[in-house]
C-alpha cells in the first residue's frame, strides 16, 4: 500500500474514544503505524473530542493510495465497535457515510453546527431520499451511495 501526501480524512465516532485506542485500530485497519502529528512520520493523525452525537473526531493526513476511505472506515469501525461518521461523495453538506461497527456502510443525514472546539455532528438518521435535506442541489439519488427505501417511498423501478 502506497501512501501519498494527501488527504485528509476527516471522520467522527458516536462515542468518546482515547486517542490512543483510535489509533491503534487505525493502524491495524491499514496494517500501518500512525502517529500524532510528529514531523517526519508516515501517516499523521490528530483525535480530539467535542460535544455532539459522534464527540470524537479523527483527522487524517497522508492518506494511503488505492485503498477506499470508507473501507478503512469500515475496519476502524469493527474494531472499535463504534460508528463513523465519514463524508460522502455529494456536496450536499449534510449527507455523511455511516460505518457501522458490524462494518456495514450506509448514507444518512446529520444536523452539524459549528463550535469553538470544532463542528458538532447530531440526529443521524437514514438517507431516504425523502428527507428535506435529499432535496437539495447536491442530489443524494446520485451518489454511488443511495437512498434507503422505506415502505413509504419504494425504490425506483
């Protein structure tokens, strides 16, 4: 696995986890060492708390090259046996990836507002496509990720 000097990945957790114990299921997730932000390391990676649904917060930088954020994601989320919270691929900013900890992925929407120690993430709930927040330019029915049918609002034929 290359690793190149991008990213980054910024993702939450629905509970509050030491540092430590993030990182260390980061680094098991990509077979990898992480560290804080020491210069000259491979992989970069700041973990601190706020208020919120998912008060942990995991900043990522020099991601790896040909590996997919939301699998990682996914394995962190196993391992920890806690949610993440990642964005998607629309630019609708409320629309996130949730990895669940049996490592499933699936689109929901949050509330987010910002504060003083960084941005509070609240009331996921599933992406339906019927959700106000579906409605807007940045179009949930064209993410790879779609919407959840409920028997309200069935799948498209």
């Amino acid at each position: 696995m290359e690793f190149m000097a991008g990213g980054p990945w910024n993702w939450c957790i629905a509970e509050r986890i030491d540092p430590g114990r993030v990182m260390g299921a980061l680094a098991g997730a990509l077979g990898r060492p992480v560290h804080g932000l020491v210069p000259g390391a491979d992989l970069l990676c700041d973990v601190y708390h706020v208020g919120g649904d998912f008060p942990t917060v995991i900043d990522i930088y020099m991601t790896p090259d040909g590996v997919a954020e939301e699998t990682i994601a996914s394995a962190v989320a196993v391992r920890l046996r806690a949610a993440v919270l990642l964005p998607d691929d629309t630019l609708n900013p409320t629309r996130y990836v949730l990895a669940e900890p049996d490592g499933s992925l699936r689109a929901v929407h949050v509330e987010e507002r910002e504060t003083d120690d960084g941005p509070e993430r609240r009331h996921a709930r599933p992406c339906t496509g019927g959700d106000p927040a579906c409605a807007s330019s940045a179009g949930c029915d064209r993410s790879r990720w779609k919407p959840d049918p409920t028997p309200e609002r069935p799948a498209a034929a």
